[in-house]
C-alpha cells in the first residue's frame, strides 16, 4: 500500500529496508517521542527497530493492522499505524508519531487523514478511533481539526515509564467523514 498524500507527503508499507532509517529518528528525536510514548528506551538499535518491522509485516499479512512509513520529501518522517482491526465490528484505531524537527508543518493531519480515508474507502470499515495522552496537546490537535469527536477520557489508561497518563479519545464514523 502506498498512498500519495501529496508531491512532498506518502504514507508507505513498513518494509526491513527502513530499520536504520526510523532507529536513527527514534534515537534523534528520544527526548521528545519519550514523554509520551513508552517504547522508546525499548529500542536501542536499528535491530530492534527490525524486530518490531518484523512483527508489523505478520500483522499485516492477516490482515490485523500493521505500520506505515510517513515519507515526507522522500525522507521518513515518522510512523503511523493501524492497531488491531476488528473486522466483525468494522473498526481500527491509528496511532502515529513524527520526528520532532517535523512537527509544525502539517505532515501528520495530512498522512492521519489520508489513512482513514483508505479505512473507509479501501478497507470498508466504519470507524476509527484515536486515543492521545490528555496533556499532548499537539497529538490531539489532530483528530480534532479532521472533525473526530470527542468521546471521553480513560483514566490511567496508559504506564510511560514511571507515571500513568490518562488518554483522551476520539471517534469518527464513515458518515461523518463522508460529509468532511
């Protein structure tokens, strides 16, 4: 799956060529993806990063989610992802993080809105939800100016590190995107 967002902007598959690529995001950009998401410590190496492509590919062969490279004038970006899809219920969740000296420029509500609309027109489900940590602001900014709504607050509902956060999260039916 590749899907051009624009000349500069693709969301891309996942693919073992882009291990060293993402490691050297992740160590670059540590201070800032730790404060919000707990894996980062996790991957020390491009090797590790390898191990979690790995696992993205077998989510991805059955159809279970899986991880897309954000591309941004051909270099990556970050990563966005569908989390479990339950195809019964017709509805994922995408979560998505973004090196930090690309914040700012419109990258991420444009690659998250180019990946529900493949949710809904490609995949045919019904709804995608997006859960951010109350206090990111820049990261619920997102759902928000692409007309999710709001749905509620789970408390403690994420461990980083050495602390819980409370997530916010956010709901978008096919019905609603149609009429964005």
């Amino acid at each position: 799956m590749k899907l051009q967002i624009s000349k500069a902007l693709s969301v891309e598959e996942i693919e073992p060529d882009d291990a060293e690529g993402i490691y050297a995001i992740i160590d670059r950009s540590r201070e800032h993806l730790r404060t919000y998401l707990p894996w980062v410590d996790f991957n020390q190496s491009a090797r590790d990063v390898a191990d979690f492509i790995a696992a993205s590919k077998q989510l991805q062969a059955i159809k279970n989610g899986g991880n897309y490279v954000i591309r941004y004038e051909g270099e990556i970006a970050g990563v966005i992802g569908l989390h479990h899809i339950d195809w019964s219920n017709h509805h994922t969740s995408i979560g998505y993080w973004l090196a930090g000296e690309m914040q700012g420029q419109g990258i991420m509500t444009a690659a998250v809105s180019g990946l529900v609309a493949y949710v809904f027109d490609e995949l045919g489900l019904n709804r995608v939800e997006i859960r951010c940590a109350t206090d990111n602001k820049k990261s619920r900014a997102i759902p928000e100016r692409l007309g999710f709504t709001w749905e509620g607050r789970i408390r403690e509902g994420e461990w980083i590190y050495d602390h819980y956060v409370d997530h916010e999260v956010y709901g978008l039916l096919k019905k609603e995107w149609q009429k964005h």
